[in-house]
C-alpha cells in the first residue's frame, strides 16, 4: 500500500469509495464541492495493487477573530469497508499531518470518532476553548462526535467556522 497526492484520473475512484465507506452520497459530494471552492485542499488516496482503497481530504477552515491562522480541516476521510482496521487510514492521517505541517497550517480541527483522533496527537478542542459555530446534523448520529480536535501546538480560545460550502 502507498499513499499519494490525489490525482484527476482518482476522482471517480474517490467518488465511490466515499459512497461505499458511508453508505451515502453526502461525503462524496462534499469532496467534490472542496476540491471545486477550497484552496489550497490536501488530497491523499491509499493504493493498493493500482487500486484507490483510501482517501483522505484537508482544507482550510478559518477562526473567528483570528484570521490570519493557517488552519485545515480534516473531512472527510475514508476506507474500502473491506479493508478497513488494516492501518490504512492510520496512514493517510500521518502523511495528511506532515503534508498539512509542512504547507505551513499550525492546526488541524476535525469533527469525528473520538475513540480514533487521540492516537494522532488530537485532543479535544473544548481544552482550547474552541468550540464549533454550527450544530452536528442529526442525521450524522452516533458515530460523529459533536466536540472538535484540534493539533494541540496552538492555544486558541475562539470559535470555529467551516463548512460555509453547500452541498
Ligand atoms: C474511520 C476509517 C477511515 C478508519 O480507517 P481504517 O483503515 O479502518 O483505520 P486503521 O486501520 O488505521 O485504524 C484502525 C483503528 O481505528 C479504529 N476505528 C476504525 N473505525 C472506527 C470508528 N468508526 N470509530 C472508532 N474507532 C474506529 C479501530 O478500532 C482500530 O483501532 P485499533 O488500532 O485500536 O484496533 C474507516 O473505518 C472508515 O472509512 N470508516 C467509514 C467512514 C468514516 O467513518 N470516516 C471517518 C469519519 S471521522
């Protein structure tokens, strides 16, 4: 397995395997929205056998009163359900962070597991004072947990704005 930056020729792959890891379309249709509005947006897949079996996505999110910061949200992230709990979403996270560290963002945010964000470094963002300006839809139900994570290097107590893109 290798992780790479994203290419054209991906995104049908990235499509479909966003579709199938959620079981929706929802997720697939946000990557298409980033890749269109967000800049610069991080894009990583997983290969496997010239297979797309992960795919992982980072765009900046911005801070109320702190505009300036470089930060990125991780949304969304995904893993052929076939081959999940492999460690190929381990993967994709690491080398998102040091492409994110290494383009300059000082934090990451991200609204997800809370079982599975920690073991990157992620730490609640309620210990920043960092809180988000929308609520989690419903109809994301148990498996999203509705506090945020954010790279602990930088001490923010404001708000979080994301997720301005309709779908
Ligand atoms: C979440 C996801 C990307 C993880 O990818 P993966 O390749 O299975 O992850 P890894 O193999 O690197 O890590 C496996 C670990 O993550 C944990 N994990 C996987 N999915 C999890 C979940 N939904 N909730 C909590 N922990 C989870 C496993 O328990 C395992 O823990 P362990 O190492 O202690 O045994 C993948 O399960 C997936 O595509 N899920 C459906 C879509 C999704 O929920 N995306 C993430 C949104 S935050």
């Amino acid at each position: 397995m290798l992780t790479r930056e994203e290419e054209q020729k991906d995104w049908a792959a990235v499509r479909a395997l966003n579709e199938s890891a959620f079981k929706s379309s929802t997720e697939a249709s946000l990557v298409d929205t980033l890749r269109a509005k967000a800049q610069p947006v991080i894009s990583i897949v997983a290969e496997e056998e010239n297979k797309v079996v992960g795919h992982i996505l980072f765009s900046p999110v911005s801070l109320s009163d702190h505009p300036r910061l470089k930060i990125a949200g991780l949304a969304p992230m995904a893993v052929t359900p076939k081959l999940q709990r492999k460690g190929i979403g381990s993967a994709l996270v690491r080398t998102g962070l040091e492409k994110c560290k290494r383009l300059g963002f000082g934090a990451i945010v991200v609204l997800g597991h809370p079982e599975y964000y920690p073991r990157f470094g992620f730490a609640p963002s309620a210990r920043f004072g960092i809180g988000c300006e929308y609520a989690v839809p419903q109809v994301w139900s148990w498996s999203w947990n509705p506090a945020c994570y954010v790279m602990p290097q930088a001490p923010l107590n404001i708000m979080l704005h994301s997720r301005k893109l309709r779908l």
